[in-house]
C-alpha cells in the first residue's frame, strides 16, 4: 500500500538483532498473523488503525481514536505538559497500542497508513526516555526524506519543550556548519536522512556511543 509507513523502534543494540531477525515484531497490519501482537502508530490527537483481537488493541473506539487519554500513560509531568500544549488529550489506537510496549524497552516494528499519527507514538517513548541534559546523542531517528525529518524533529522538539533536550535535524542539501554545530552543543536527539548521518558519522561530528534508542521511519 502506497499509503503504509514502516516505523522500526529498538536500542541500538536491538538494531543489531534486528538484522539478525531476532526483534520480536508488534505489527500494526491486520494482514499480519494472529500470534504476532498487533500495534498501529499515531501522531497526534486523531488518527486511525485497523481492526484486531489482540489485548494492545481492546480500547480501540476507531483507527483514529482510542479510549485511553494520554494523562493514562506513565509519563512524566514534562513530557504530559508538551502533550497539553499541543492539544493532545485521546490518544489514537496505534498510541494506544505502541506506546506503553516502547516505554518498557521492547523492540517494535510497526506498520501504519499515513495519517495514523505515527511520530507521536514513537516519538513520546523517545522524548521520554532521554535523559534530561546529556549532552550526548540518546537517540536517532532516519528518515527517508528531507521533509519527513523535519517533520519529526518538529513533532519531538514540542513534544519535548519542557526536558532539558536539544532535537537536531540532518539532512542534505544544505551546508555542514549549523548541523556541526548543533552536534556538537550536545543533541540529545538526532533526526536524519541515511545519507548525511553518514557523512557526519565520517566527520566525527555525530558521537552514537551512548545512543540508547533507533527509530527507522521508512515508506512501505
């Protein structure tokens, strides 16, 4: 379906499992087999997901909305008081379903149509599990286009506004300077296309030591 995204989340040691196909999925496709646990991803306060039997999916009202309000997640004042401000109040079935397995460190691979509010079900995780003033990258994001990562480091940067966190975006087509200089003040949170991570990685601007978390955003 043109209008998929795939969406990957795990550690970065995960990432590594991933590839040895040992991620346990959490599918968001109700094409997908009944023993996988299904999960769809949702950005904001009204998105949708599809139909399913499985326990992460029991408070689904529709695709775009769930029963569960976001003050229902464990998530810390911060975090609750970026999601307010941006008029956040019912999560959506995906959020519902992704976001409590993210926050407790599970591997996730997730597919949603567009439009289902993914970053914010993955993003949430993220903002919340980096720790407040690292100064070192904890988490990274890719995505495929320049577009879709500015999109997403939008999306965290307010999720975000209240923890001491610094969002960079990288991408190419534009100058290395602003993007060195925000690597290096300390991005807590990195957003990129493939292609200029790697040139940074190269640089020795990007440091992935201590990166805690991997988000994949591709188009299905």
């Amino acid at each position: 379906d043109d209008n998929t995204r795939v969406v990957r989340l795990c550690s970065c040691q995960g990432l590594a499992q991933a590839a040895e196909n040992k991620t346990k999925d959490v599918n968001v496709s109700e094409k997908e087999n009944a023993d996988e646990t299904t999960a769809e991803k949702a950005d904001g306060s009204s998105e949708e997901q599809e139909g399913s039997d499985t326990p992460e999916l029991k408070g689904r009202v529709s695709d775009y909305v769930s029963d569960r309000k976001f003050g229902d997640f464990p998530l810390s004042p911060e975090v609750q008081q970026g999601l307010a401000d941006k008029g956040y109040v019912m999560s959506t079935a995906v959020q519902a379903a992704a976001i409590e397995p993210a926050l407790a460190g599970k591997n996730l691979v997730v597919r949603s149509k567009t439009g289902t509010g993914k970053t914010a079900a993955f993003g949430i995780p993220i903002v919340e599990l980096v720790p407040n003033a690292a100064g070192k990258t904890s988490a990274i994001v890719l995505a495929p286009t320049r577009e879709l990562a500015r999109q997403v480091a939008e999306e965290l940067t307010e999720i975000g506004q209240h923890k001491e966190i610094r969002v960079a975006v990288i991408y190419g087509g534009v100058g290395f300077g602003p993007q060195e200089d925000a690597l290096k003040a300390g991005a807590e949170i990195v957003v990129g296309t493939p292609g200029r991570i790697l040139d940074h990685l190269r640089r020795g601007n990007l440091d992935l030591s201590e990166c805690r978390m991997t988000c994949l955003a591709e188009n299905g």
